[in-house]
C-alpha cells in the first residue's frame, strides 16, 4: 500500500474512535503474544464496505464504459 506503519496505525486508531466500538483490537507482546485482529464490528464494517464498493461499481460500470469510449 506504500504506507508507512506509523501512518496504518494512525488511521486505525482514528477509525477506533469514530465507531462505537473499535475495529481493530490490538495486543502488545511480540510476535508470540503481541498482534491485531479485527472485531466483530471491524468484520461487519470491512464486510458492509465492501458490498458497498462492489454495488458502486456495478452502478457505474455502463457510464464509465461510456466514458471511456469518448477518450482519445
């Protein structure tokens, strides 16, 4: 993604605050104990963006199909 891990963490931090609950829930430890995993919300969010990115680009395609026709 050609982000930095400060810059990942910082939005994800930023996400945990915005939602009701966090997304994301982070243990410190190492690479034995330590290490993150999405929430139940985070998965119901990640899931419920994805439909709508999909839906979106369905939505979409014939426009965009004909705009692209009009490109030199």
């Amino acid at each position: 993604m050609k982000m930095s891990y400060t810059r990942a963490w910082g939005l994800v931090e930023e996400m945990n605050r915005h939602f009701a609950s966090p997304l994301v829930a982070s243990a410190k430890g190492g690479a034995e104990r330590g290490g993150a995993q999405l929430t139940d919300i985070g998965a119901e969010v990640l899931k419920r963006y994805r439909h709508m990115q999909s839906a979106s680009q369905r939505a979409a395609a014939a426009d965009l199909k004909a705009l692209l026709g009009k490109l030199r």
